[in-house]
C-alpha cells in the first residue's frame, strides 16, 4: 500500500475540516416501533422508554441518522473521496473504534432528525492488531428544527487487513529464481539436487553464485548430489507464525555428503525430536496452490534414526 | 427474590452485567441501530475480510453500556453524554460483563460520572467513561442467598438493606 509516505498522508489531511453530511435529514422520524425494536434487541426494559410518555434511549442517536440500505443521505463529495482514496491504497477493511456521545435534550416520537457530520481529523497511518490504517474522525451535529440535541464524535480505522489464512490453504512462498540460480531450479524440477562445482579448481558451492570463492573463477559445471547429508545446525520455528506453516517445525541447516550445506526444513520426526548429526536424505516434495505447482528439496530423518 | 440497596458515593463499584454474546444479539443489534455492515450479519463476508466471525457493531456495545448504567440507577436516571472505546470484539459465543466504577458523584446537581469496562474472553471489548443524571443515589441490587429474608438491618452509612424489595 501506498501508506507511510508523507505525500499520502497530506493527501489525506486535505480533509480535515470539511463537511461529510450537509443537512442529512433522518429517514424515519423518531418513532415507538424502532424505539421498541432497540430495546428488544439490547434487553432494556426502562420504563423511560415506553408509554405515551417514552423518549428513545439517548444511545440511539446515531441510529437515527443511519442511511440504512438504500444509503446514506447527506453526505458529501469530501468524505466518500477519502474512503475511496484509503481504499485504493489498500485500506478496504473499516472499524469503528470510538464513540462519544452527548444528550442535550431527549428525543420523543415524532421528532424530525436533521444532522450535520465534519471530518474532524485524519492520522497518520497506524499499526494495529487488525492491520495497518488510518483513523478518521468525524463530528456529527444532530438538530431538531433549530435545536442541537446531540453530537456525537465517531472514529473508525480503515485499514489494509493483516490476513493470517490458515495453514495448508496459504500459499507457499517461491523461490527467488534468478540467472545465477536458475540452473538449481531446474534440476529440482527434474528432481536432481544439483551443486555448482568450479571449472577451475573443483571447488564445490552451494549456494548458487556466478564465481568461485577460491579461485575467483567465474566458469562452473554441476555435479549431482546423492541427496544423502546430515544435520549441521537447526533451529524449530514457534513464532511468528507464516501463513504457509504450522509453528512450531523444524528448519535445518543440512551438510551433503558432498560437503556443502544448504537450508530446508526437516521432517520425519516431531520438530523435538530434531538433533544435530541426525542422518537425512533429500526428498522433493511437490506442492499444488492456487499459484501453481511448486517442487521443493526437503530433508527426512533416515529411518531409524531418531 | 429480595433486593439490597446500596448508596452510591464516589468509589462505588457499580454490580457486575454479564451479557452472552449471541449471534442474535449481534444481528439484532445490528439492524436495530440500522447497521448493515455485512461484517454484523454475515459470516462469509466477515471472514473474507479477515474475522473470524461476525462481531457486534459499537451502536449494540453503545447500546448496551446505556443499559447497563441506567439498570444500575433505577427509574428518573437520564444519559447525558456516553463516550466508548472498543478493544477486543465481541464474537458469538463469547460472553461480556460489564462492570463500573463511580468516579465522581455530585448529590447536588444528581450528576454522576462512571466509568465502564466490559471484558470478554479475548480482552477488553469496551471501556469508557458515562454522565448520568439521577433522581435517587441508590443502586439495587438483586440478591441471591438468603440474607436478604431476615430482618437484619445494616444502619452504615454506606448500605441499607432491606427485605422488602421483590423484584
């Protein structure tokens, strides 16, 4: 997302202060049957709120200025704008966050809402737990006739979700396949696990890289692994959690045969049960996502061996 | 049942109201403050956009803490200014109690400010701050052992229970 840069940012201060309803007018008047329907809904049995003498639960302030299904009246170019602007730069997802409300007289049935709402102000981008966004604050005038009777302060965050999907439907991230590498890759498709060996001084390396960190020669042949290696080092992943895995599993630093070591995760045995020394061997593993297919060098504990 | 009254003064902690967090509860609050989010009713669209669940909007916690203070102060209590902040939601299943605390009461002007907390399994759904105005400083509370059957009075300052209360 386009968040963080200051340009965004004062893009989006832009709107502060100006109006996101102008004369909106409530779509029913305050009325018995939504009154009652409320207090159904919250379990609020006061008696304030029923009789020929009822006034609406003063909490219900904002529920007389909702557009509902058929939308919002009222409102402005400025704040359907800003919602758009967020949402372009990843912000789809909104919360309400705050609410603050002040009663200056009761509604009764009968009263007309009219309602006037500013962009009071827009922060800078926030990290939250939901993801990462932008509160807006808007101030709400509700009037009837010409008397204020409430306002009413609402913040809510519009941000980009952080989504964890659950593991096994999350893809699983790809290789950075470049030209220094490609020829790895290729043989793992081919289910060979290939090793760069010097043209020059027979020095083998993994991983893949244009010359030789013995003789600085930049010509290089392969040679094809056994695929049988043990475990130099490891470490067992409990957080943070990646999409594509199952915390906590185990991720070794494994040394070929050969000689060269390279990283992938070992399976087998339990993620405790991994030790250094353990014997392994290559095993490649095939996986099917909505990216496509994908073939990875993964290691097995050698049976018997745990 | 019998009831205890208690005077509130500043310092009172207000009795506790456990509220189940339903999947009625949240579509009905919904859509009795007019709210159709679809993350308030609907579980698909909800969990493409990354909950678990659908969750109550704040017009239902708003709602709900209204309730809860007026309960507390009895018949001739008026809200005059609510202010919240939602933390954790509140997902079906789940349950919220809501507690307060008085922080300031003025028996002159029968104001008084308190503060509201409501925690949930996951955290903090809400916490805020309510004016309330009130005919009477006294919070009844519905008992449920059998002290409330004897004839005992408590003459403090602080409590007067009664047995004469059947709710």
């Amino acid at each position: 997302m386009t968040g963080g840069s200051d340009e965004f940012g004062v893009r989006l201060r832009v709107y502060e202060g100006q109006p996101a309803a102008v004369s909106g007018v409530g779509k029913d008047p305050v009325n018995l049957p939504m009154i009652r329907h409320w207090c159904e809904a919250m379990g609020d049995t006061n008696p304030a709120y029923e009789g020929p003498d009822a006034i609406a639960p003063p909490t219900m302030l904002q529920a007389w200025t909702m557009g509902g299904l058929s939308g919002h009246v009222g409102r402005t170019g400025a704040y359907d704008e800003l919602l758009t602007l967020l949402e372009e730069a990843g912000c789809t997802s909104i919360v309400a966050t705050d609410c603050e409300q002040e009663y200056l007289r009761p509604l009764r049935p009968g009263d007309r809402v009219t309602f006037d709402t500013a962009i009071e102000s827009v922060s800078e981008q926030k990290t939250t737990k939901l993801g990462s966004g932008y509160f807006i604050t808007t101030r709400t005038d509700v009037r009837v006739g010409d008397d204020l009777v409430g306002t009413h302060r609402f913040r809510v965050l519009k941000y980009a979700p952080s989504r964890r999907p659950p593991a096994g439907r999350a893809r699983r991230p790809r290789p950075v396949v470049n030209r220094d590498n490609a020829g790895f890759w290729e043989g793992v498709a081919e289910g060979r696990l290939l090793i760069q060996r010097c043209a020059v001084c027979g020095t083998l390396r993994h991983p893949w890289l244009p010359g030789c960190n013995a003789c600085g020669s930049l010509d290089w042949d392969t040679v094809e692994a056994s695929g049988e290696g043990t475990v130099y080092s490891y470490v067992v992943m409990h957080h943070p959690p990646f999409p594509a895995f199952e915390p906590p599993y185990a991720v070794g630093l494994i040394e070929l045969a050969e000689g060269v070591r390279m990283v992938s995760n070992v399976f087998g045995v339990p993620y405790d049960k991994v030790r250094i020394g353990l014997p392994v061997r290559v095993e490649f593993r095939r996986y099917d996502d909505d990216a496509g297919e994908l073939v990875l060098p993964l290691f097995r504990v050698v049976e018997g061996e745990a | 049942m019998g009831t205890e009254t208690t005077r509130l003064a500043a310092g009172t902690d207000l009795p506790p109201l456990e509220i189940p967090i339903t999947r009625t509860l949240i579509v009905a609050g919904a859509i009795a403050s007019r709210d159709y989010q679809d993350v308030h009713h609907d579980v698909e669209l909800a969990r493409q956009k990354g909950s678990p669940d659908v969750f109550m909007n704040i017009l239902t916690t708003n709602g709900l803490v209204g309730r809860y203070i007026t309960d507390c102060f009895g018949p001739g209590a008026v809200l005059r200014k609510v202010a919240i902040r939602l933390g954790a939601p509140n997902y079906p299943g789940d349950t919220m109690v809501l507690t307060g605390r008085i922080e300031e009461l003025d028996e002159e002007t029968g104001t008084a400010t308190v503060r509201v907390i409501g925690d949930n399994a996951i955290g903090r759904h809400v916490s805020g701050s309510v004016t309330v105005t009130f005919t009477e400083a006294v919070v009844t509370v519905t008992l449920t052992d059998e002290t409330d059957e004897t004839d005992e009075t408590d003459e403090t300052d602080e409590t007067d229970e009664t047995d004469e209360g059947a709710s």
